[in-house]
C-alpha cells in the first residue's frame, strides 16, 4: 500500500515539524502578518 509508506514515521514527524514551526512563525508576529493579505 502506497499510502502506509506516505504516512511512514519520518514523514510524520517532519510533517509536524513543518507545522510547528509555520505556527511559531505566525504567532510570533505582533500583529497580522503582511504577507497574509498580499493578495487582497
């Protein structure tokens, strides 16, 4: 199955990783950040 080797433990946790760090990036920001809103 291709789907239990996409889902595979290393993926997971570099997936987590990646979310993690774009959370931190948002959060982190005093106010709404920029590059949000570039296409409005």
């Amino acid at each position: 199955m291709p789907m239990r080797r996409l889902f595979s433990r290393e993926n997971l946790f570099a997936l987590g990783l990646c979310l993690l760090l774009a959370l931190l990036l948002i959060v982190t920001t005093s106010t709404a950040p920029q590059w949000i809103y570039q296409g409005f």
